[in-house]
C-alpha cells in the first residue's frame, strides 16, 4: 500500500494595510483573532481531510474569511511484477526487453532500441527464463513490452497493458515478420505457488498411483484436491 499524500496550501493576503496578519483554523471553525496567525506567503501542510477557513486579521478584527475543502488523495498502490520469456521455440541465447508505457516510468535503462539486454536466466518448471522487474505505480499503471535478440532483430510483436507478473513463451510463429507471444502464466504461477507451499509444509502433492510426492517434475499431480500439470 502506498502512503497517505500531503498536500500544501500557500496562504496570501490581499491588502494595503500595514501589519495585517493571516489567521487560519482546519477543523472548520471560523478564525478570530485567538486563531493561528501567519505571514502572507506561508505554506501550510493539508493532511488528511480538511477544511480550512483563512481570515485577515488587522487589529482584532478578523475578515475576508476564505474556506477551502481539502480531500486527500487516495493512496497509490505500487507492486513490482516479473516478466518472465522463455526463448527455446526460437533458440535466442538472450532477449532485448523493449518496454513503454502507462505513467511514463518504464522507459528501459539503455534508451535506445533494443533496449535492457539479459542473458541470466532462472529456472522454473523445467525451463529457463530470462526475466526483468518492473514497477507498477497504480491501478491505472501498465507496462508494454517488446522482446528480440541481438542488435534488435529478430524481434516479438507489441505486448500490451501488462500489470502483473507474467511468464511468456516465444512462438515459432509469426506475423509480419514479427514472432507471436504465448501469454503461459498460469503454468508456472500455479508452480511457484505450489513450491511455497511445500517448503512451509502446506501441500499435499500426490501422484496419478496415488503415492505422496516431494519433488515435482514434469507430469500429472493431484495438489491439494486438484490436477496439477507441470509442462
């Protein structure tokens, strides 16, 4: 979750007379001159919801009386997701991540085509995986993304509007000259889940004969209750 936002407010007086003050309260009440007094050009902080009244004190009396309704922001919700691609339908010994998009942020380190290179690679499922974090900022945030290899050629279609942690595969096949993407994450988030749940002791992995299972590999499990196919 991320923080509540503080907001600021500059508080200035309008007049031409001497010694005038500014006297301001935040709990809706209307100022007197017993209120808070400031100079003109202070800056208060709003945190919160608020409503703030600012009057001109000159003597004790106090006019001009301003109300300003303040809502807080709601707060921004960040997380960061991994993108993982794995490259053995199309043999590449790297891939370029390419990406743009959503509140501008995501720009790669190395701003020019391809992109940020990665050649390490991690192994889930069986397969590897080269993989990059990204930040996601709000709700509203997104990531997309193109993959290639080499100087930028060949290269993936457009991935689009990606928020969550996600695995895909690179096809063989393409499309103007381009390679399409297997969007496979439920095959390997459901893995990682599973592999949580075995090292604190919370699955029960069995095998098609029935007989209990510590190390999964490829093949049929019932997890749980539920059929597990691990590609």
């Amino acid at each position: 979750m991320g923080r509540p936002c503080t907001q600021k407010a500059t508080l200035t007086a309008v007049t031409a007379t001497a010694g005038a003050q500014l006297v301001y309260t935040t709990d809706g009440t209307t100022p007197t001159a017993n209120s808070t007094k400031v100079a003109s050009g202070t800056k208060i902080d709003i945190a919160g919801n608020m409503t703030l009244k600012v009057g001109l004190l000159v003597g004790s009396t106090v006019s001009g009386i301003v109300t300003r309704t303040y809502t807080e922001p709601a707060p921004v919700d960040k997380k960061t997701i991994d993108i993982y691609v794995n490259t053995d339908k199309v043999s590449w010994t790297a891939v370029n991540f390419w990406s743009w998009g959503g509140d501008d942020s995501h720009s790669p380190v190395n701003k020019n085509w391809p992109g940020d290179k990665v050649t390490a690679t991690t192994t889930i499922g069986g397969k590897q995986w080269y993989s990059k974090q990204f930040t996601i900022n709000g709700n509203d945030d997104f990531v997309n993304l193109v993959f290639s290899t080499g100087s930028g050629t060949p290269q993936t279609v457009d991935i689009n509007n990606i928020k969550n942690t996600t695995f895909f595969e690179i096809s063989d096949q393409q499309e103007s000259g381009k390679y399409l993407v297997n969007d496979v994450t439920g095959s390997y988030t459901d893995i990682r889940e599973i592999k949580a749940q075995m090292a604190e002791g919370r699955s029960s992995i069995y095998d098609l004969q029935g007989r209990r299972v510590s190390n999964m590999q490829r093949g049929i499990y019932i997890v749980n209750g539920k059929k597990v196919v691990i590609k």
